[in-house]
C-alpha cells in the first residue's frame, strides 16, 4: 500500500502535466471526431470502440471537473486523471504479487466451480432421481449473495485463502450449473429420434448427442462465470491480510483513499473482461461447428 | 443390434411391414383425442408406398408408430414379423426438418449409424465414402451441416438411415422445404436410389403429384379420425422421369386423387370451424 503523504508529494506535478496531455488528446480527438463524421473512419469497427472508451472517461473527466451535482454528485468523485496517478502509484510499487494473488484466487475458484458445476449440471439434467435430491438445496443457496457468505467462509475454512477462493468459487459455480443444466434438459427431441432411429444406446445418446447440444449453453455459463468469480473478489479479500486487487480496493476504502478504490473498481474490470473473454475464445474453439457470426439484417 | 443381423440373415427378403387395426389416441387437456382409427395395411418388400392426405389426418403418426416414437393404444405393428415397440436402426426413418448433428461433418454424421454398430474404421469410411459419391456430397464431407443447402442436408439425412440398411425407410415429407425445382432433383434422385437398393419406403407427403411420381402404391387417407380411405395403384412405367407426371394417365390418377382429397379437406375444415 501507498502512504497518503508520498501520493500528496506526486500528484500536483504529475497530475498537472497529465492535464496537459489530456487536453491535448481531446482536443485533438475533438477535431477528429467532427470531421469523421464525414469520412469512413466513422465506419471502422476498431475506431468507433476506441471512441466509444474516450467518449467514456471523457464525459466522466468533464463531470468531475464541472464538479457535477444534479442528484447525482460527482464534486468528491476521483476524476480519471486522479485514478491514473493512482494507478501510477500502484505499478511503481510491485504490483505483481497484488495481481498475481488475486489472478491465483480467480482461477482456482472457477476452475472448481467448472468442474463440480458442469458435472453436477449433467447429472441433474440428465436423471430425474438426482435432480429431486439436490436441486431443492441447491436452489436454497443459490440467491445468498457472496457478502453473506464471509462470516461462513471465517468459520468453515482452515485459513483465509481458502475462505477467499470458496467465495469467488461460489461467484461462478451457480450461472454455470443453471447453464448446464438448462443446456442438457433443452436438448432437441429430433435430434434424440435420429440417434434412436440409429440405434444408438443411451451411451451413445448422451455423449454424441446430448453433451454436444448442451456444449454452447456450457459456454455461455462459463463466460458468465468467470465475470462473477472477478464480481465477487473484493467481497473475498476482505478476508485478505496483505495482497489482492480486491483488498487494495477494500483497504483504501477503510482509510478513505478514493483514487485507488476507482483503480482498483478499473482493474478488476479490466482483468475480468480480458479472462471472461478468453474463456469465451477458448470454449469457440470446442465448437467449431457453430455460426456464431452476428446475423446482417 | 445383433437381433437385427441374424433376422436379416434369416429372412432373404426383409422390408415387409405389416399395420394390424392400428389405432393411436392422445389425451389433451383432460380430452382423449382419437387421431388414427383401425388402420389396416401390408407393405410388400421392395415396394414403395405413399401415405396422402390433409394435413392433420394423422399420416405423420402412422410413421412415428411404425418407427416406434409413438406407442398405439389399439393395434400392431410387424416389421418382417417382428413386432415394434421401441425405435430401433432397422427403421430408417428421414425428418421433415434439417436433422443432421449440427457438430458433426457430413462425413460423421452419416457414419454415425455404423460407428454405433461398431464396425471397423476403414470398413466404416469404405461404405461412407460410397453413399457420399452417390449422391454427389463426397467434396462436402468435411463440411458442417450449417455450410449446406437444405437440399444437400436432405440427401445426407437420407444416406446417414440407409447406411445401416434398414428394412425399411420412413420418409415425413422430406422434400416439403425445399424449393420446387431442388425437390424435383431429389425425387429423382430417390428414386435411382431406390431401385438399386429395393429396400421398402414408406413415404408420407401431401403433394399428390409427388406421390403419383414415387410410388407403387398410394394410401389416400382421411380425416376425423384419421384412417385409410382408399388404396390406388400408380402404374407409370419405371424409370420415371418427372415429365411423367404429365402423362394422360398421371393426369387421370392425379383428378381421382384430388377429388378424394378435396372431401376430406372439406370435411376437416368443417370440424375446425365448430
């Protein structure tokens, strides 16, 4: 963690020239913008994403320096020039182990929660008998939001990592059991008739059948998964003693330091983004039978 | 499956199909519905029969009984003597609608029958790989269901059931979707098929010329409940060729069959307006 004071003794130069380099982005954008409207850059996909994110924090910079107040109050809120220095602070003071245990937490609950999830969904969606024996608790736990957890998590685990990847394990486990489920009970009654039509054993049925039917339903729950493993990190690191992007959002909230809280709101977005995107790639590649090209209308 | 391999090697001639007073019945909302009433046929190995009628004269669910999705509430259904109860390969049956496995190639999705049975590899893509150039899909083996037109997704439909040579194939109106001229090909194509392999074809459809071009025989049914009202013969010569259908005699069967048909339709029109 930063010390208040030496953040105090940064910010004034660094801010004041990240201003002026601001401006000159935006003014220079501003132009950009008004004469592309008649041109084709317009119609570039690439380069109406990247505007779309300047058009964001730019707005959100403006607000902060009108110090905006209709209902919704931007006077105290940390500007994006004042999270960049923030961010600056951070990466200058080994942010490594931060990401790094937090990426560690991430990934060892969704993984767990893959696993048990996809098979748990099959199973429920697949036999009747083991549906009514689990899905009623199951669905019991499944609206409990992961801040509740925490005391749970203090009191069931052996230490505080566990405690930390059973909550973000909880984030993902339940959208990617519903997904399995829903993905097996939906499978396609033709498609059963020509595997019977075939002579296909049930063996046969499920895994060149069912399973493959299911697999983009699995993928969407996957994806939604690991954005709700990210969702759910700053509740887990509560628990956290030292590292995490989570506590440092956590801790500078308990000590009033705003900039970092954005910066750390920022990365965890970032970071899921990027990894619920993976996920999404990597889960395509297992279904290269799909059309998944958005349909011109 | 072995069941299946010593009838066939016991019986030299399979495809014979029997209908004994066949009646089906649903209950829908707390309503039994009687959609097929004492049902009564025999279907000769080799032979190619269409069933024609309106639509909802329950043609679709003397097939599905047949093929065994459908259990009858009255009745009996012998396949060479054998008697349905269950779906099972020696009932080839070809849907209305594009029923290849979306995430399986043409290639796979018409070996799949063999790969159940467990037959060897190179046995499996030496048969494959035959039907594939038969019907002209050998340089889209490779491809996915989604990169084919409806009518080359019909022609893998109808190789991936014969493959397993069934003693009989059930056909639900397989060409209704597909545009006049391509279904016009596929007839065609059907019948080359047919009259190399002779293996029995139960063919439902509501398109009377469609019927006076394929079949041998034609079960005209009719409506409320569904049952077989008549049985006419279609003895245009074989091969056909689809100007067949123009002939004096196709015309004249064509005339009787409209008419048979136009009662019916009447009929269920007038029991749907109550």
């Amino acid at each position: 963690m930063s010390s208040p004071s030496s953040e105090r003794s940064l910010n004034p130069f660094s801010l004041y020239r990240l201003q002026l380099i601001l401006k000159h982005c935006l003014s220079f954008l501003k132009s950009r913008i008004i004469s592309s409207f008649n041109t084709p850059l317009i119609h570039s996909k690439i380069f109406r994403r990247v505007l779309s994110l300047f058009i964001f924090f730019g707005v959100w910079q403006l607000l902060c320096m009108t110090k905006f107040n209709f209902f919704i109050n931007f006077e105290f809120l940390p500007s994006p020039l004042e999270v960049v220095g923030a961010t600056v602070q951070f990466f200058t003071n080994d942010p490594m182990q931060h990401i790094r245990a937090s990426i560690v937490r991430v990934l060892t609950g969704f993984s767990i929660a893959a696993i048990l999830g996809i098979t748990l969904g099959i199973l429920i969606g697949w036999f009747q008998q083991i549906e009514d024996l689990v899905f009623l608790p199951l669905e019991l736990l499944r609206p409990i939001p992961a801040v509740a957890w925490i005391p749970l998590a203090i009191l069931m685990f052996p230490n505080s990592e566990a405690g930390m990847i059973y909550i973000t394990f909880i984030g993902a486990f339940f959208p990617i059991l519903i997904s399995t489920i829903r993905g097996v009970e939906c499978t396609d009654l033709l498609l059963l008739r020509v595997g019977q039509c075939l002579g296909a054993t049930q063996w046969h049925i499920f895994k060149d059948i069912v399973i493959p039917g299911a697999l983009p339903s699995i993928a969407s729950g996957l994806v939604i998964g690991m954005g709700n493993s990210w969702f759910c990190l700053v509740t887990a690191e509560i628990l956290a003693g030292r590292y995490g992007v989570g506590y440092i959002t956590w801790e500078s909230y308990v000590t009033s330091n705003y900039p970092p809280i954005v910066m750390g709101m920022l990365m965890i977005g970032l970071m899921g983004a990027f990894s619920a995107y993976a996920v999404d790639r990597l889960t395509c590649l297992l279904m290269p039978w799909r059309v998944t090209k958005k349909q011109p209308l | 499956m072995t069941t299946l391999v010593e009838k066939s090697a016991t019986s030299t001639v399979k495809g014979f199909v029997e209908v004994e007073n066949l009646s089906v019945s649903f209950r829908r909302k707390g309503q039994c519905i009687q959609v097929l009433d004492g049902i009564d046929f025999k279907v000769h190995p080799g032979e190619f029969i269409c069933l024609l009628g309106p639509s909802g004269c329950g043609k679709s669910t003397v097939l599905n009984a047949i093929a065994g999705f459908v259990k009858p509430s009255g009745g009996h259904v012998f396949v060479d003597k054998r008697h349905v109860d269950t779906p099972g390969a020696d009932r080839g049956f070809v849907f209305q609608q594009y029923s290849l496995l979306p995430w399986k190639t043409t290639f796979q999705n018409v070996e799949f029958g063999l790969k159940i049975r467990g037959i060897s590899k190179t046995k499996r893509s030496e048969i494959v790989n035959d039907y594939l150039n038969r019907v002209g899909l050998y340089k889209h083996r490779h491809s996915y269901p989604h990169q084919l037109s409806g009518g080359m997704q019909q022609r893998a439909s109808i190789i991936r059931a014969l493959v397993n040579s069934p003693s009989v194939l059930l056909m639900d109106e397989p060409f209704a979707a597909l545009d006049a001229q391509t279904r016009h090909m596929m007839q065609e194509l059907l019948l080359s098929i047919w009259s190399d392999l002779k293996t029995t074809v139960i063919f439902v459809t509501h398109d009377i010329e469609e019927a006076i071009f394929l079949s041998d025989k034609i079960f005209v049914m009719g409506v409320n409940p569904g049952r077989i009202k008549a049985v006419l013969d279609a003895p245009l010569d074989r091969p056909r060729h689809v100007d067949i259908v123009l002939s004096p005699e196709a015309v004249q069967l064509n005339r009787q069959v409209f008419e048979l048909i136009r009662e019916e339709t009447i009929k269920s029109m007038e029991v749907e307006s109550l």
